[in-house]
C-alpha cells in the first residue's frame, strides 16, 4: 500500500485590508489556528497562533518588531520572540513554531495547508 500524496492548497482567509501594518489576526484554517502578520513593507507572514511555552493561542497578539534583521513576534505572554520567516524561538533556538506559506492574491490573503 502507498501512501497517498500530501495535496497542498491555498485558502482564501481575509482582505489584505483587514491586517493593519506591525498587528496579528488570528485565523482558523481547517482546523489549526494561525497567527497571521503584516509588516510595514507589505511582507505577509503566517504561523501556529500557540505559544509553546504557555500553551495558550496568542501569538497573534505578540508584538512584532525585529531583531537584528529577523522580522519578529513577542509572545504577549512570556515575551520570548519568535522569527516570522522561520517559526525558531529568537531566546530559546531549540523551540520553534510551524510557519505557513502566505501571499497575497488579488484583495485576498491566501495561506497553504497540507
């Protein structure tokens, strides 16, 4: 028996409008919550919304920021940061988060699942 193969697809999730530069929304994508940034430069980015160090889904409320040249998320809750292109714990590297291919597609935000 083979295994059947991961099908990715891209899901329409909200207006570029809704997402105020340097804020996070939360979005629920078959099933998994994501945290869902937009930079003043217009770069999207996407990841899982939970902190793993509090295990509670807040990222999309963490402050984002940069360090050194990594775009960042400040959990509201411990404040460790996280780097939005890659998901790695800036304060703890052997922690990281799953990140999530984002674009822009017309008016509309588009994350991909597997």
């Amino acid at each position: 028996m083979t295994a059947a193969p991961l099908v990715q697809m891209w899901v329409a999730v909200c207006d570029v409008d809704r997402l105020q530069p340097e804020r996070g929304v939360a979005a629920l994508v078959d099933g998994v919550q994501i945290a869902i940034f937009r930079t003043f430069d217009g770069t999207l980015y996407a990841l899982d919304n939970r902190d793993p160090f509090g295990g509670a889904y807040v990222l999309s409320r963490g402050i984002v920021g940069t360090r050194h040249d990594a775009p960042t998320v400040a959990s509201p809750m411990y404040k460790e940061a996280f780097d939005l292109r890659t998901g790695i714990c800036l304060d703890d590297t052997t922690v990281r988060v799953a990140t999530y291919p984002v674009r822009q597609a017309g008016d509309q935000v588009e994350v991909r699942m597997r």
